[in-house]
C-alpha cells in the first residue's frame, strides 16, 4: 500500500478531523472507525484513531460454518495487511457444545472482517494514511473537503420495547441465585434487549452524538453494508504486542455526579464495596486460566486489581492481567482460548453459557462480543462490545442490550437499575426517557 504522512492544518483540530473522516469513510459499504477519545489513562492504547473505508477482501460467517478456521485462512493469506472486524458472542457454539435458539431480529453475521482499502492512522504526532487504489494526497484532499458529520437524534422513533419485563427480570434473578446456592455456578451476567421496530435513523449521526455523550477509550463506529454497530465500550477484551498479551476485565459500576466531593465519595464507594470486588476477583480468576492455556508457564500475572476509572456516565472497576504467550501459540488461539469475555459470561464460564441461553430471551449477536483489528505485523487489539447500539437499516431494527453480573448477594431491583445505569448513553443519544 502506498504510505504518506501528513500534519493537520492549524484550523483543524483533532476532534474536527476525525468526524470530517468519520462522514467520509461512512460512505463505503465496509467501514471501520475505531476511536480513543484522547483517554490517556490506559497505557496500552496504541492509536488515537484508526478509520478504514472500503472493503480489498470480506469474510462474513456464522457458527457453525467453520468461522474461526476460516478466519485462520483468511488471516494467512492476508499477512502483512490490515484487518478490521468482529467475533460475534455466538460463536462460542464453534468453541464449545452450545447453541443459541433465542430470538434474533438484526440478522447480523456471527464473524465479520475485511481488508480495507483505504486507511487512515491518526496519532498525538502525526497522520498516515494508507491506499491501495487512490493517491495519499487524494484522499486527503477528500477527507478535508467533507463536512464534519454533524450528530443528530433518530428522525422517527417509536417505543423503546423491553425483551423482558420489570418482574420476570427480577424473577429471573432470583432463579440464577438459586443456582449459585446449589453450586452450579458462582456468578453469572444476564443482559436483557431493548428494542425499537420500524426506527428511522442515520446511524452515524448517532453514533456521533453517542460518541460525545459516551465518549471511552474502545468507542467504535462499524458498518457491513446494512448492518451497523454504534459502540461505546470503555472495555478492553485482548490485547497483543509482539509475545504479551493484556485483558482489562470490568466489574463494578458505580454512577458519577456533578458534585466534586459527591463524586468522590461514590469513588470510594465502588472501591471499597465487597460485592463489586468478589465480582471482579471472580472475572480476574477466570481470564488469568484462559490466558494460561496459551502462555509460558509462571507469566500470567495481575498488573492491577481493582483500579477505578472515570468515564462519563459511571465510575468502572477494571483490573489488568497479563502474560507471555507461549512459541506453539498464535494471537487467535489466544483469542480462541478467552472467548467470548468472562465479563459477560460468568463462572464456571461453559455452565454459565448454558445458563444464559435458558434464561435470556434474546440472541444477543454482536453484543458482548468482541471488536478490533489485526495489524499487519501480527498484533491486535479487541474490545468488548457493551454499551452498544445496532441497527439493520434494511428493516429498520434497533437494538441495545445491558447486564449485570448476579452473585450470591446481588439484589434483584439494584441489578435492574444497574442495567438501566448503563443503558443511560444510549438513552441520552436516543434522546429517551425512562
């Protein structure tokens, strides 16, 4: 591909950039566009921005058509190019003897990657675009000559129905801490769907004004023609770098205020609290035995338990593992091995799966599946995919999903309003009442 550098005109800042590329990579069928947000609290992030536009190469599948081997494949025959795409959470049924029968209205493939054309790296420094069919200077022309998408609320949108209502979520609750009583699991995460039918709307000026509202370090915007994700994860799932590899499982979240002092307290709060800390030792358990399947016996080690973190809605509690894999492994057995997140399974993972396929009563595709790229020299970098929004512009379905994790003392209407806490973005992009 051909490479070029460039350094942003004085008139034009970062922000102002990225939504003048964001306008303009929305126009290709195959977009992805992959946001921190100028976050610095996460020493691992790599990139202010990555944008890619237009589609050299696909791969769309769906469990059950050998997706993971495929995607090997594919990977392989693409080496020292870039791909961006998804893991879908149902592909846990190619990983494990599962299966997943609940209802799902977007019609969204289970795997979804591309070789883009174009694309565009914005770091603190500098800006390299890279081409495969048009000159650098081109599309930087055209970039700077686009108008900035300009965010915007949905044009018509009607109810926002819940899958499952208030007193059968709390029903259920109760349900799931009856199997942790009895043993079969210690701690399970149950989402539930919101949904709106017929909803017109432009999904990049959504994902736009979600993006400000809701803006986290793994925010992304993705389209595969129809099909479309609006992200605002502050979750990181896998990262590799050369032999190292990094999860940042979350749990625990706690609301933020505007009262210094009142904020401050609701910090200490989250910090101290023994629930939201058995939740996360729990997830940290989990990630550090996936991890280990794949990397050097003695590496895997907990970097930080515990940290909290400031995003704009909630205070998180996020803890990073890591270890060094091992020379018989690649960065997709990796994968392959912590699929999908334990933060939104629960532990033991394979019975909590089976668990949320009995009690859920929507599939839930993309959400809580994973989000990000291969670069070209073998690394990656995934997130999770929570606080999202999805619309199939073909029928006009939207569709966010949130949860919680239960464990033995969970309160059943603290849970519900849990998840209506993190339903708040997408709400306040949807411009939504409770």
């Amino acid at each position: 591909m051909l490479k070029h550098l460039f350094q942003l005109p004085e008139h034009i800042n970062a922000s102002t950039f990225k939504r003048k590329a964001l306008h303009w990579a929305s126009s290709f069928e195959r977009t992805a566009y992959y946001d921190n947000n100028e976050y610095n609290s996460n020493k691992y992030s790599r990139y202010e921005s990555l944008i890619a536009a237009g589609a050299e190469q696909v791969l769309e599948l769906n469990a059950g058509e050998d997706a993971f081997g495929n995607l090997e494949n594919f990977l392989k025959e693409n080496s020292e190019k870039w791909t961006f795409g998804y893991f879908g959470y149902d592909l846990k049924n190619e990983l494990e003897n599962l299966n997943s029968a609940n209802l799902g209205e977007l019609g969204a493939s289970d795997l979804s990657f591309f070789v883009p054309q174009h694309l565009v790296i914005l770091n603190k420094d500098c800006l390299t675009i890279e081409i495969k069919s048009k000159y650098p200077k081109k599309i930087w022309a055209e970039i700077l000559l686009t108008e900035a998408v300009v965010e915007s609320v949905p044009e018509k949108l009607g109810e926002i129905k819940q899958r499952i209502n208030k007193e059968d979520y709390l029903k259920t609750v109760k349900c799931l801490k009856q199997h942790i009583i009895e043993g079969d699991i210690y701690e399970l995460n149950f989402c539930q769907e919101f949904y709106c039918e017929n909803a017109e709307l432009n999904p990049v000026k959504l994902f736009a004004r979600l993006n400000r509202l809701s803006p986290t370090p793994f925010s992304a915007y993705y389209r595969s023609k129809n099909q479309h994700v609006l992200c605002a994860s502050p979750e990181r799932f896998l990262y590799k770098s050369g032999a190292k590899v990094v999860s940042q499982p979350i749990k625990g979240t706690i609301r933020r205020a505007e009262d210094i002092i009142e904020d401050e307290k609701l910090k200490s709060i989250l910090l101290n609290s023994e629930k939201d800390r058995a939740e996360n030792v729990m997830i940290v358990d989990l990630v550090r035995n996936d991890l280990a399947r794949c990397a050097e016996i003695g590496s895997v080690s907990v970097e930080e338990l515990f940290g909290v973190y400031p995003f704009r809605q909630v205070w998180q509690m996020i803890s990073t593992i890591s270890g060094k894999l091992d020379k018989k492994n690649d960065g997709l057995s990796t994968i392959k091995a912590a699929f999908p997140p334990g933060s939104m399974t629960g532990a033991p993972k394979i019975i909590s799966m089976q668990l949320i396929e009995q009690y859920e009563q929507s599939r839930r595709g993309v959400y809580s599946g994973v989000l990000g790229y291969f670069s070209p020299d073998g690394d990656f970098d995934f997130n999770v995919v929570i606080r999202s929004m999805f619309y199939n512009s073909e029928n006009k379905y939207l569709s966010f999903q949130t949860g919680g994790a239960i464990v033995y003392d969970s309160d059943p209407e603290k849970e519900y309003e849990e998840c209506l806490l993190k339903a708040k973005g997408m709400r306040l992009a949807l411009n939504v009442e409770y």
